[in-house]
C-alpha cells in the first residue's frame, strides 16, 4: 500500500515538473496576461501639438508636415518605423490635422494624373509605405500633455509592448533608432527610453534620468524620472528624447496619473508610477545624431544634413552657400 502512495506521489512530482496536469499546460490565461507580448510591431504618434513656434505657417499646415528636403517630417518617422520592424502606427492628433491622414492615405486622381503623364515615380516611395502599414488616426480633443496623447491609444494596444515616436526628435542613424531600442528591451524584458548626453547647463530643458547601475554600454538601469530639473539638482545628463518602448501597463499608470502643470498629464510622471509598480525601465543612448525639428534652429539644420546627404541636393546647397559668401 505504501509503495502504491508512493508511486502516486512520484507521479504527481513529475507531472508537475513536466508542466502538465491532465494534458493542460500549468500556466494559465492568467499568467500569460500578465507577461505582455515583446512583438513590437505597433507604434504611437502623438502629433497634436499646435506648433507655435513655426507660426504662421503652422496655422492652416501641421508642423509634422513641415518638409525634410523632399518629404514631409513625419515621413521620415513612419520609414523609421518600417525600418525598426513596425507595421502600424497610431497617429494621435486633433481635427486641424487631416493633411496627415490624407499624406497616408490613397489619392487615386493624383495617382491617375501621374499615370497619364508617365510620372508615377513620383510618388512610387509614398504608395509602398502605404502598402506596407495600416495607419490610424486617433482624436485627442484637448492637448493636455504627452502622457494624455498615449492614453488616448490604449484600446488600440493589446497586451504588448509598443513604440512611441515623437516627431520632432528626427533621428540619422546607421541602425534605425527606434530598433537599437526595440533590441535592448527584448534583451533585458524591459521597457526602455532614449536618452542623450546634453551638457549640464542645458539638463534643465528636459526631463532627466538618474541610474545607479550601468549594465553594459549605453545601458541604464533607472531608478528615478527628473522633469526640467535645476542644474544643481540633476541626477545627471542623460536626457530623454523622443523614442520609447513602453510596456501595455503604462496605460493603468497613466489613467491614475494627476494633471501638473498646466493641466497636462506628463509621461515621465506614468512611467514613474508604472516603475512603483515594479516595471523594470532602462536608459538607452541612442547612436545617431538627434535634430530637434520642433524648433526653427533644428529644423534649419536638419534640412542641411540631409541635403547634404542628397547627391542633387548637395551640389545646391554648395553653389548658394559659395554665392552667399560672395556677396
């Protein structure tokens, strides 16, 4: 009779340590919810902001539709995504940017006018970035803040984790940026935010980071989001910049998440409380040169370096810059 419990007994243990009772796996729908998927292949895009700065053009055309040399910014953002293995984006904006969706979206008269003139190469680029994403416009009626712009995407996220994209953060890298960080949040389960060196005098623009565990080159370990903080109090000079890879929890972070100043619900704020909460959340320098688009100085400048880049482009820039100096 003993011998008959102890064979159950074993037999138990091995099931167990097999993983399956009764032919079903041990781990439930429950766990499986609460370890979010790492197929990155959905990014938000917050672009409801007003664009002051580039007044008067921004009253009738969205600043993300500002050009880059022969395309718009926002383009350069949605190739970035491409590059990084995204296939749908989530553009959040408010009702004065349907030139957006419209850039995004099918123009069959154009498309046949082209044809007829023998120049569909025109627009040939344009046509297989539409075929190759789905894009979704999605309302924020109010502009309180970029952790309000997230939140607005949250039906549209599963229980994955996602990219964001802040468009006037362009960035030229050899590696699309979005993808160095997409790499080191599947190696690490972590969410992950880009960060830059900015000299110490500056820290007080941004939102900063502070660490105390660098885990290889370029990478983070977070314990504490800084917003704008004064010289003498910045934990260091790592700022963030525009590229994210945050885990699904953000959005149960950034609905508890109190209006600051303002009235805005901040990011930093969701991810600081997401990180309470027991999300592992890392730095991550990104490689490439950053261009703040967002201002008439980085856009100027942005435009140059691509030019530059441009065989056509590049000739012109020389030839009005030697006329310039001339005169």
């Amino acid at each position: 009779m003993k011998l008959l419990n102890y064979l159950g007994l074993y037999s138990i243990l091995f099931l167990i340590i097999s993983g399956y009772i009764n032919g079903s796996p041990i781990h439930s729908d429950q766990n499986n919810e609460s370890n979010p998927s790492m197929n990155i292949t959905k990014a938000v895009v917050p672009a409801a902001g007003l664009g002051t700065r580039f007044l008067t053009f921004t009253k009738a055309v969205p600043k993300e539709m500002l050009p880059l040399v022969n395309k718009p910014a926002i383009q350069n953002i949605v190739e970035e995504g491409l590059a990084s293995g995204i296939s749908a984006f989530l553009i959040i904006a408010n009702d004065d940017k349907q030139a957006i969706v419209d850039h995004f979206s099918p123009q069959p008269r154009l498309e046949t006018i082209l044809q007829e003139r023998d120049k569909t190469y025109l627009i040939q680029n344009l046509n297989d970035i539409i075929q190759s994403a789905d894009f979704t416009a999605i309302a924020q009626p109010k502009p309180l803040g970029l952790g309000h712009a997230v939140l607005m995407a949250k039906d549209a996220i599963d229980n994955e984790y996602f990219g964001i994209f802040l468009p006037d953060d362009i960035i030229d890298s050899e590696e699309p940026g979005l993808k160095q960080l997409i790499n080191v949040a599947q190696k690490y389960n972590a969410s992950v935010i880009a960060v830059m060196e900015v000299p110490m005098d500056c820290v007080s623009s941004y939102g900063v980071v502070a660490y105390d565990t660098q885990l290889e080159d370029g990478v983070y370990e977070i314990t504490k989001l800084v917003e704008k903080p004064p010289v003498d109090q910045a934990p260091s000079n790592l700022a963030i910049i525009g590229r994210y890879v945050l885990s699904p929890k953000i959005f149960d972070s950034l609905e508890k998440t109190q209006p600051g100043a303002g009235g805005e619900i901040q990011l930093t704020d969701g991810i600081a409380d997401m990180m309470l909460k027991g999300e592992r959340v890392l730095a991550y320098k990104i490689k490439g040169n950053r261009y703040d688009i967002g201002k008439p100085r980085g856009w100027l400048k942005a435009n140059i370096a691509f030019g530059m880049k441009d065989p056509e482009c590049c000739q012109i820039i020389k030839e009005v810059c030697d006329e310039l100096t001339k005169q």
